[in-house]
C-alpha cells in the first residue's frame, strides 16, 4: 500500500497537469477505476469522468494550479487535506478541504470536496 502523502501528492498532481492523456495516467494511478468525486461545484465519476471534469476546471481557471495547504491528515481509511487554487502570482483564489475514503490498494475511491467560505 501507498502511504497516504504520496496518494495526496499524487492527487494534486493530477490536478495541475494540462495534458489529457498524462492526466488521465495520473487519475488512475490514484484514484480507483469506480471512484467518485464530488464538491458543490462539479462531480465526476470513474477515471475517464475524473479526467475530463478536471480538465474543465483547467479551462475555467487558465494559469492557475492547485498547491497542497495543510496535511494529510489520515486515520482508518480515511483522509483530508487542505488545497488551494492559486493564480499565475501564487495569489490563493479558493482553499478547500477534501475528504476521501483509501481502498485497499492505497488510490482514493471517493473523494469529497468542500469550498472555504
């Protein structure tokens, strides 16, 4: 099994990487094939739904990438960290807080986001 920063990290990177078809990689390394996401803006599910949902976030936040904030934080098969979208100057856009489930295998199963007021 994966330990969870590396699971995280890959999450983020996931996140922030504008080529489809390196991103669509980076999903299924961490997320499982059944995974779901879902925030109070958007929701994906599986890696192929996964994907294409981020990459419609990229078009909607040109330039900007999301950064690690706080954590993980993990106990059982559980975790949350805190990210943010930040802009070209590193200015932070959004935070938000993410709690997902860990499968066995290490790779999310279902992630659920929450946006900082």
């Amino acid at each position: 099994m994966r330990d969870v920063q590396t699971v995280v990290d890959g999450y983020i990177a996931m996140w922030n990487e504008p080529d489809e078809a390196e991103r669509r990689a980076l999903v299924a390394e961490t997320l499982t094939e059944d995974a779901t996401y879902v925030d109070p803006l958007m929701a994906g599910e599986g890696v192929d739904g996964i994907t294409a949902m981020i990459g419609a976030a990229q078009e909607q936040f040109p330039g900007h990438r999301i950064r690690l904030h706080a954590g993980p934080d993990a106990h059982h098969d559980r975790v949350r960290f805190t990210w943010q979208l930040q802009d070209g100057d590193g200015a932070a856009v959004v935070t938000g807080v993410d709690f997902a489930t860990v499968a066995e295998d290490g790779r999310l199963r279902s992630v659920t986001g929450f946006l900082e007021p």
